[in-house]
C-alpha cells in the first residue's frame, strides 16, 4: 500500500475496502443509501483493494454495483 497520510487510519482504510469490495455494504462514494468513505479515505481505500483483493473479487464488485466502473478504473490503475 502506498504511503498513508498521518490522519488517515490505517485499520479503517481495511474496514472501508472489505465492506465496499468483499460485502457490497458502504460505497466509495455517498449513493444507494450508503454513505460513502470518510475524507481523505477514497484514495487509500482504492490503493489497498487493488494490492489485498484479487482480479475476481474486483470484478465481482464492478458487475454487483458496489463500485461504479470509473471506481472500478480508478482501482486498476493502483493493481501492481
């Protein structure tokens, strides 16, 4: 994962991706209801599910909804 800012905790980079990425329960961004990640969070958030989950975990979040496919692009580019 790439270099986290001071304020941004490193525990909840991890609870945003999985309940975005592996459950489908939060959104990047505020729609569907769900609220979205704090500020500062969108970035790290996208850097840690590209490095932690695999290429079908990332796929079956973009064909699911959970992320948009701009998000979806966005995640690539950070894919080592």
């Amino acid at each position: 994962m790439a270099t986290v800012k001071p304020n941004v905790l490193a525990f909840r980079v991890q609870t945003y991706a999985r309940a975005i990425f592996v459950y489908g329960t939060n959104r990047l961004t505020a729609r569907d209801g769900y609220p979205g990640v704090a500020d500062g969070y969108y970035v790290p958030v996208e850097q840690y599910a590209a490095v932690t989950y695999t290429q079908d975990q990332l796929d079956l979040a973009l064909a699911s909804g959970w992320i948009t496919q701009a998000e979806y692009d966005e995640t690539m580019t950070y894919k080592v």
